[in-house]
C-alpha cells in the first residue's frame, strides 16, 4: 500500500521511539502474560487475529484502552497487518505511561508466516 509522506514519516518516527518485538518471540511473551493487542479495525479482526488478542480499533485506541488495559506495567504487543498502526500504537501507548507498550514487527503478516 501506497502511504503519503507525511503519514510515513509520523510512523517511521514512531517505530523508532518504541520497541519492536520479533514475530518468533510472541507466543512466548504471550505465554507469560504479555497482551497482543489488534488495533485493526473490527471487521479485520473478525477476519482473523491472534488467538487471545484483544481488539481496539486505531481510532479509537486513546479513548477505550484504559477501559480494557487497566495495568499501566503490562506488556502490550501492538499490531496491525504490517508495522505501521502498530508503531503508532505503540507510541500513543507509551505517551500515555504503557511503559511497556511495544509492536510486533512485520504485525500479522509476519506472524503469520510463522504458522504456516
């Protein structure tokens, strides 16, 4: 997908402020506690996600993550389809005190060809 300038160099600046995390280590980060959060929007969800994710959409992800995600400490793996929503996720987590927010490099493509 073809993204405006503008757009990735706000998502470039983004991955660069917050930690990625390797498609192969999720499961084991999951295992021990850590969210897989989907920031897709709902109908993508739907249309498959990692098992046990939780799923607030980039739009509204500021407004209802507190509601879902009450532990300030928790490990939170953000991911869209590729890294872009979830680098911005990630950041938008951090700014908010998520310390320990990160996304899943490479998202659910990624992770995905790890299934296969």
């Amino acid at each position: 997908m073809a993204y405006t300038e503008k757009f990735q160099t706000m998502a470039d600046a983004a991955r660069a402020a917050v930690t990625e995390v390797q498609p192969e280590d999720v499961d084991a980060l999951i295992a021990k506690g850590a969210i897989a959060l989907d920031i897709r929007d709902p109908d993508e969800h739907a249309a498959g996600h990692i098992a046990g994710s939780v799923n607030i959409s980039r739009g509204k992800l500021e407004m209802n993550v507190e509601g879902q995600i009450t532990d300030m400490d928790a490990t939170i793996l953000c991911y869209c389809n590729a890294f872009n929503r979830g680098a911005l996720s990630a950041a938008s987590l951090k700014a908010m005190g998520y310390e320990n927010a990160t996304f899943i490099a490479g998202g659910l493509n990624a992770y995905r060809k790890l299934k296969a």
